[in-house]
C-alpha cells in the first residue's frame, strides 16, 4: 500500500460478522465498495479474527468491528484499540426475542464492552440506539450516527408500473413472527389462491407458511439466492413481485423490543426496484424516512385489504413510489452522505498493522472457533430449494 497512493484517504480494515453474509455485504462490502468507487478512502479488506484475505504487512487508519458476534475479537478490539474503532450494529443484538435461540445470538456481556469501548457507533436509525442504551445502561447517543441502508441502482432506469406475478417473502433463518403467524401467513396464502399468484420464500420456509399454503391451496416454492448482488439483480430485472414483509407486533415484551430494532431495508428494496408491497405496521416500516407499499395491521382483515388493493390497481402508483425511495436511498449518496462522515470520525492518529493487532496464535485460535461453530450449522437440516435466478 503505497503512502503517496493513499494520500488523505483512509484505509479500512473490517471484521465482519461472516464477511460474505448477506449482512456484511450490505453493511460492510457495499459502503466501502461504493466509497472506494468514489475515490474517497483509500484500500479496504473485509475478514474477520483469522485475518484471511488481509494482507501479510499493510497498515490501516480506521478499523471497523461489525456486530461483534465473535466474544473474543469484541472483547479484544476494546482492550487493545479502546476509542479507537468503530462498531457498526444493524440489529437490536442485546435483546433476546423468543423466536431465536439464545446461542444464535452474539454474546451480550462483550457486545456491551465494545459498545462502551468504540469511539463511533453507526446504527441504520436513531431508534436502535436508543434501544441499545437503554439495554447496555451506557450513554451512546453522543458518538452514535445514523447510517441508513442503502441499494445500489446502478444508474437502471426504474421499472414501468405493471401488475405483480408472484407474491415474494424474504427474510433470515427465522422469520420474526409469533403470535401473528396464522392471521398474517393465512392471508397471504388465500391472496396468493384468489389472485393466482404463486407465493416464493427466500430464505428458511416457515412451517406456518407451509400449512397456511396448503389449507389455501396456494402454489409455494423456496428460492436460495447465491449472493446479495444477485438477489438485487433479480429484483431489478424479473417480473414485477408483491413483497411481503410481516415483523410481530403482538409479542412478548422482548420480542417486540427486538423487532423494534430492525430496520426498513426491505422498503428499499421492494420500493427501489419497483415492486409493490405490503409491510406490517411495525417500528421500522413507520419510524422511516420512507413511504412506499402499504402498512397494514397484524391481522387477517388488515392484510387481506392491503394485499387486494396493490393486486387490483394499487401497483400503478409504483413510479411515484420508487423514484422518491431511490433519491433518499442510493448507495453512493448514502456512503458519500453517512458513512464517510463515520469513517472519518474513527481514523486513528497512527494507521494499526492487522498482523500486529491479532498475533498468529489469535488468527490460530480464531480458526478453530470457527470450525466449532461450522460443526453445530451444520448439524441443522438442510431443505431442497430452487434458486431465484432460476425462477425469475
């Protein structure tokens, strides 16, 4: 890394939470692929406590920990670097909903010392900090900044209004909804039979889902998609979708707290790429900066309602819809606009060597946890799936 080539622009070095999970690749790969595209920072590697894929020497001016799921390099990072790095936290990863395992999640106790340790937080809204606070009992709004999720549209023009062919579910390894479950899925899957709308689930198939389709009569599939790119390329060039994006709101107190803490990433995506969609009247779909699609409550009649109109004649205010979710959410104006202001507020006064901030008996250990944690996913069952290139 030649000093004079990176002259006034930092250089990023980012421990991901799975450096190639879709997390990462929207809120690590992307900013700093956009940011680098844009000429404002200098070099960046994406990897996490084994260092795999850094270089052997190379110093950096700002090191950045996302989510922190791995204990140790949470709890390293805020020993050896304190007030020194920047946290990026895009979920409310202190709370304990039901619909998780309480080992699926980081580890509460060192995400507390990072959060305290960090010198800049970046949530993707104001609201997930003030949840954090108040579950980490620490003062974090000062050196919080809100860094919005963002797409990158690439310049495409957007889609023509057109009625939606299939009906799209997106989400995680387990969907965020409990007690709403049969109200919500049953009225997705008595829309997807009414309207003739085969209903695709990317993603981990909910079971409720499974049943509410078959009692319906619905056409179901499961899509895989291969990288988060790829996903986005589907949106932007298949047939129009009716997106679905329920989150509870009538559960237990902790489970409400968390999906309190979600962001609208979903709205960006549907709205950005054109698609009309329905979308639970939760924190993170009414707390936003965002109108586009409906809101509905978390029951049948609410849904039901939403779902008919946007099937009927509500998709043809799709264009109004996307071109003002793409003006507040482009991903070079974003990064531009929010993170490089982050970035800046973490550069060191002297760049780290990685090689010297974890030795090669951290990078040693750090593999093995890995295998460990490998070993238990893939103890967990592994469901046949059609991929979204294939049916889009």
């Amino acid at each position: 890394m030649s000093a004079r080539q990176h002259a006034g622009k930092p250089r990023v070095l980012a421990f991901a939470d799975g450096r190639d999970s879709l997390v990462a690749a929207c809120r690590v790969h992307a900013p700093l692929r956009a940011l680098q595209r844009a000429g404002l920072i200098g070099a960046y590697v994406v990897t996490d406590a084994t260092l795999r894929g850094a270089p052997a020497s190379g110093s950096f001016d700002v090191v950045w920990l996302q989510r922190g799921a791995d204990a140790w390099l949470a709890r390293a990072l805020a020993a050896r670097l304190e007030d020194r790095y920047l946290l990026d936290l895009d979920d409310h990863l202190l709370c304990r909903p039901t619909f998780l395992e309480p080992w699926e999640l980081p580890d509460a106790g060192a995400l507390t010392t990072a959060l305290g340790a960090c010198r800049v937080l970046t949530t993707p809204s104001a609201r997930l900090v003030g949840l954090l606070e108040r579950r980490a009992g620490l003062a974090l709004a000062g050196k919080a900044r809100t860094c919005r999720n963002a797409v990158e549209f690439g310049g495409t023009p957007g889609r023509a209004p057109s009625p939606p062919t299939a009906i799209l579910l997106t989400q995680g390894h387990r969907l965020a909804l409990m007690e709403s479950a049969e109200e919500v899925l049953g009225a997705i899957s008595v829309a997807s039979a009414r309207h003739g709308l085969p209903i695709w689930s990317l993603g981990a198939l909910p079971e409720a889902l499974r049943a509410s389709a078959a009692a319906a009569g619905a056409t179901l599939s499961t899509l895989v998609p291969r990288t988060w790119a790829q996903y986005h390329a589907g949106l932007a060039a298949g047939p129009a979708l009716l997106g679905v994006a329920p989150l509870e709101t009538r559960g237990d107190p902790a489970t409400n707290e968390f999906v309190a803490g979600k962001s609208d990433v979903k709205m960006v995506e549907f709205g950005g790429f054109g698609h009309p969609a329905v979308y639970s009247r939760a924190a993170p779909y009414v707390d936003t900066d965002l109108a586009c699609g409906r809101l509905a409550d978390n029951d049948a009649a609410s849904w039901t309602a939403a779902l008919d109109e946007l099937c009927e004649d509500g998709w043809r205010a799709l264009a109004d819809e996307q071109r003002a979710v793409r003006e507040k959410r482009d991903l070079a104006q974003v990064s531009a606009e929010s993170w490089l202001p982050a970035i800046r507020a973490a550069q060191l006064t002297e760049p780290v060597d990685a090689a010297r901030l974890l030795s090669t008996l951290d990078r040693l250990r750090a593999r093995a946890r890995e295998e460990m944690s490998r070993a238990r996913w893939h103890l967990r069952p592994r469901r046949a799936a059609t991929r979204l290139r294939a049916q889009t």
